[in-house]
C-alpha cells in the first residue's frame, strides 16, 4: 500500500515553536573520531559548537547512531571546562517512515484516494487501526474499509517523529555563548577483523606479508573524515538486558576498498594494543571498509611436515584424507614464522585469518591454504596449519596395552610413515597419548619431550623410503 511522500514533506516542514529545542545537526560537527573494538561495539568522540543560553536550554543533538548505548555519554565543554551541566537526557529513535507516520496517525483523520474501475474515488474519515492488526478506516458516511488500496494522506502532523536518532537534553550553563564540546559515547554495530596474505617464495624459505584491516560500520550513522584508531584485545563489558529498538534489520553492507598512505602506528595500551591510523577517513553507514595494516617484506619461514597418528596433537579434528585406506593419515603442512624484528617482523598482531600463496612455474598466485591465529604478541612464533601433505601419508596401531599393576600400565605403538616424493622429507611424528607420570623405556628413534603430555620423533626419509617409529612407554597415575 502507497503513502504520499508529500506528507512527510509536509511534516518536516513544520516550523519550530518558541518553545522547541535549540538543533545540533551531524553536519555541523568540527571533528569526529571513532575507536573500534573487536567485540563488536566502538567509541564516538565528536565536537560541535552549541549557542547556550544563561541558565536552562533544551537541545536536541541530531544524527547519533541508532545503535547507540545513551547511558554511556558523557559531554564536555572544551571552551569552558566545568560550566556546563546536563540535566536531563533522552534518546528518542521514533524515525519518520510511511509505516511509522501511519501508526502515530490511530484515532486522526485520513483522507484515501483509490482507483474504481475507470474512476478516481476519494474518501475521508478515521484511521482506526494499523498493522499488524490490519488497515482499518471508517469513513465519514459510516462505511468500514478493511485492507484498503489506495494513497493515505494525513489530514493532522502526528507529533515526535524524527529524521534521525537524537538526544534531547536540558543544559545548564552559567557562561552564556558559543561553546564548543565534545560527545563522548559508546556505540554498537561497529567492528573490526585483521586479515593477511602471505606469499611464499619459489623456495618457501621466505615470505611476503600483508596484512589487512575490515572495518564494518552497521551502528546507524556515518563518519565523514573521522580520526581512525583500533583496539586489539579481549575487553570485557558487561551485557545489560535492553529493550531499545534498534535498526539492524535494515542493514546492507557494501564493499568499499581504501588503501592507506601508511600503516597505523602501534602501542601498548593498558593491557591491549593500540592502532593509530595516519591519515583521516570517511566511515559511511552500512560500508565495509578495508585499510592497510601492516607489511613485511622478505621475512623467514620454515616449513614442517607433522604426522599426529593418534589425532591428539592439534586443538581440532583433522579428518583422514580422500581415498585414505584403512587408518591411514596425512602429514599436516605447518608454516612457522618468528614475529621478530630480526625477521623484518616484530609488530604485534591482532587475530585474524593467513591465506598463504605460492607463484606456479607460470608466475600465478596459487592458493595453498590458511589458518586462524590469535593475538600474537612480538617475539612470538607464528605457527599456522595451512593443509595436509598429498605424498607424505602414515599409519599408527597400538600393539601392546598391558596392566603391570595398579598404577602402572604400558603400551607399545607403531608409527609408519612414508614418503611418496621424488625429493627427501624430514617428518616429525607427534605423540600425545600419554598421562599422569610417563616414561619411555625403549624407541627405534631418539624423541624430545615436548610438554607434559607429548614426544616427538623426527624422522628423515629419501625419495620411496618408509620408515617405522616404534616406542613402548610405561604410564604411571
């Protein structure tokens, strides 16, 4: 069903009564800057001037996001610090929409204009009822239309409708004038991700990286030249039960790429990490936006093949590969990379997703897979499972699990491993299986303890060569 535009013209073309609030709009504002969170929520710092009155003054500070926590705000006079004060606050978000000027419009006259056949018909009386329980209107000669088709115009403005979300305050200030302060406050709807890409040279000894921040901005308003900083870390909130309507139902990102002039300068902060962009930019409501964060040229990478026969190693299930016999398994593929400024590296990196690439005999990216990282810290190891080895494949049986007596219990495992190149491979064969108080009494292969629960055996195998890691361990409760 059709409602004139016209009487939205119409309302908003209302003039202010003497007593209506002082308006601040978004447009006037000297200076906006966001800092973003991981959790999914940011903070707004924006200044406006204000032309205050001695004593009381009602405002109403127009274009703050739909997603906005009120309770949060606090504002400042940067020209008289401590001379104002707010009152009271309210945060109203009843947009002007054709569904919600109708549904403020129950109980007034409308007038609807329908088509009959050939003829225009046009009918006045009261809009008794909206959806969801249905368009009603009883009309001036008693008639009841029911679901009507047709355009509605508003005969009456229903009140309190607004443009944009607003806060409406009562100030109070006893240095009369031009001020100029600062809205502080926390906003939902805003996020950020780090991603990367990591190229790896012909080779694979050392590493090309890139990485990459997107930013989404669904909290309701947009951000013209806004001074941009980023929060890396687990910061905890508390979650209040909210009953505020908010508008993410009508969201719809759209893709914008902007690279940076440079990358964000770094810092410690509190127990976080602070990213400071250079250089301002515009964050427009409902854009994902991308900006450079780092880049590192000609940084180290080692390369490991680990076979975890008893799928205990990694923190996830790894499946056994396509056409595997049997309990056959696959060599996991592990990319370690030292984030040190000896490596070229040594900037803090947020958590994000590494998608490795290696140019082909033709010069073309391939894709050779990615993994998550956490937030890593600088003079930390990088250690990303990015697949599974398609020529290096193994098998692992127990066979021996014997009860020595009621502490103890030992058992005995067979590793095989083999190498299906044309080139030799060094395999480190993992195992997690142990508990408790454990030792190894005999192995065909030195190993290394690496925690309390794992050894690891390395093994190198020529082109073809099979190699067999036997051990018996004695587990102690």
């Amino acid at each position: 069903m059709r409602s004139l535009v016209a009487a939205l013209a119409v309302l908003l073309a209302v003039p202010a009564s003497a007593q209506a609030p002082v308006v601040s709009t978004p447009e006037s504002r000297q200076a906006v800057s966001l800092t973003v969170y991981n959790g999914g929520f940011g903070v707004v710092r924006e200044v406006r001037p204000l032309v205050l009155a001695r004593g009381v003054t009602a405002l109403r500070f127009e274009g703050v996001p739909a997603q906005i926590d009120p309770t949060s705000l606090s504002l400042v006079s940067l020209t008289a610090p401590g001379a104002l004060s707010v009152l009271e606050q309210n945060y109203q978000y009843n947009l002007i929409g054709t569904n919600s000027v109708l549904d403020a419009a129950v109980g007034q006259r409308v007038r609807i204009i329908r088509q009959v056949g050939e003829a225009t018909v046009v009918d006045e009386g009261v809009l008794l009822s909206q959806p969801n329980q249905g368009r009603i209107i009883r009309t001036d000669d008693g008639r009841v239309l029911v679901n009507p088709e047709g355009t509605i115009e508003l005969l009456t403005l229903p009140e309190g409708l607004l443009s944009r979300p607003s806060l409406l305050w009562r100030l109070a200030t006893d240095r009369p004038g031009e001020h100029r302060v600062e809205a502080r406050y926390l906003t939902e709807g805003m996020s950020w991700k780090a991603d990367y890409v990591a190229v790896v040279d012909e080779a694979e000894t050392r590493v090309d990286l890139t990485g990459w921040v997107t930013l989404v901005n669904n909290s309701g308003a947009s951000y013209p030249d806004a001074s941009l900083q980023l929060i890396a870390g687990d910061v905890r909130r508390v979650q209040p039960q909210r009953g505020q309507v908010y508008a993410a139902d009508m969201v719809q990102e759209v893709a914008v790429m902007a690279r940076a002039a440079a990358p964000p300068q770094q810092e410690a902060f509190f127990e976080y990490h602070l990213y400071t962009f250079p250089n301002p930019t515009t964050i427009e409501e409902q854009e994902t936006k991308q900006l450079e964060l780092l880049s590192a040229a000609d940084v180290g990478v080692g390369r490991r093949l680990i076979f975890d026969g008893s799928g205990q190693y990694f923190p996830f299930y790894r499946p056994r590969r396509p056409g595997a016999v049997g309990d056959e398994m696959s060599a996991a593929v592990v990319l370690e990379v030292e984030n040190a400024e000896s490596n070229n590296m040594g900037m803090p990196l947020p958590a994000g997703t590494v998608r490795v690439y290696k140019a082909d005999r033709r010069g073309n990216l391939q894709f050779l897979g990615e993994d998550r990282i956490d937030h890593t810290p600088r003079n930390e190891t990088v250690r990303l499972y990015i697949g599974d080895a398609f020529d290096v494949v193994g098998t692992r049986r127990e066979v021996q699990n014997r009860r020595i007596n009621d502490r103890t219990r030992e058992i005995t495992v067979e590793v095989e491993v083999r190498n299906r190149k044309e080139t030799p491979v060094t395999v480190d064969v993992v195992e997690r299986v142990f508990w408790g108080d454990w030792e190894i009494t005999e192995a065909s292969h030195e190993h290394e303890r690496l925690d309390a629960r794992t050894a690891q055996f390395t093994v190198t195998l020529a082109p073809d060569e099979t190699a067999t890691v036997r051990y018996t361990a004695r587990l102690r409760n």
